[in-house]
C-alpha cells in the first residue's frame, strides 16, 4: 500500500467531521453492508487500482459487520503495512462510532432491532 495515494492524506479535524457526516447521512448501516460495499468504502479510501486491503476484502469475504470487528492483529495477518495501520485503524473507528450512534438513535426511538 505504500505507492497508494490517499484520499485524505494528511486529514484534519475537519476533513473527519466531513467524513463522519458523509456516514450520518448514508441510509444504509455499516453492519449492513456486503462485501461489495465493504470494497467501494476501501476503494474511495484508498485510491490505488488494487490494494492490499482491496484484495483482502474480496478473497476473505469481508462484510460490514466484519469489517467493524477488525482490529491491528487483523490487518496485520492480511499483510497491511505498519505505516498504513493507523490511518486504517482511525477510519475504522469512525466506522464503529457511526454503528453505535445509529444503535442509541434506534434505542431512543423504540426501535430495537
């Protein structure tokens, strides 16, 4: 992955305000999503053609769901690169973050899955 351009290379309070909005108002929750959806979420992440983390999604089926319960030991048996594992790591916060306020908003509305 290091030959990868990112979308947001250096991304600042702001730029993850924007992307955590961007989520809010997506209709469909992370945990929901297919593995082709898991690869377009990679795909703008990340802007290289195939990455490693691209590859990954695929050959191991990663769903939302999965994609939620990923963590360092995770993307270190994928074969992600240190350099990149944090970045990853934040996004995947953000990702859990998003699921959670979704599951209080159902929660208050009545809405228990």
């Amino acid at each position: 992955m290091s030959n990868c351009t990112r979308v947001w290379p250096q991304r600042s309070k702001r730029d993850r305000l924007h992307f955590k909005s961007v989520l809010m108002g997506s209709s469909k929750r992370v945990s929901y999503w297919s593995v082709d959806e898991v690869y377009d979420w990679v795909s703008k992440q990340y802007l290289c053609e195939q990455t490693t983390l691209q590859e990954a999604v695929l050959t191991h089926a990663i769903s939302g769901r999965a994609l939620l319960r990923m963590g360092k030991h995770q993307l270190d048996r994928l074969g992600i690169e240190p350099e990149w594992q944090q970045e990853i790591l934040q996004d995947l916060l953000l990702l859990r973050v998003q699921e959670e306020l979704e599951n209080l908003n159902d929660i208050y509305s009545g809405r228990v899955r």
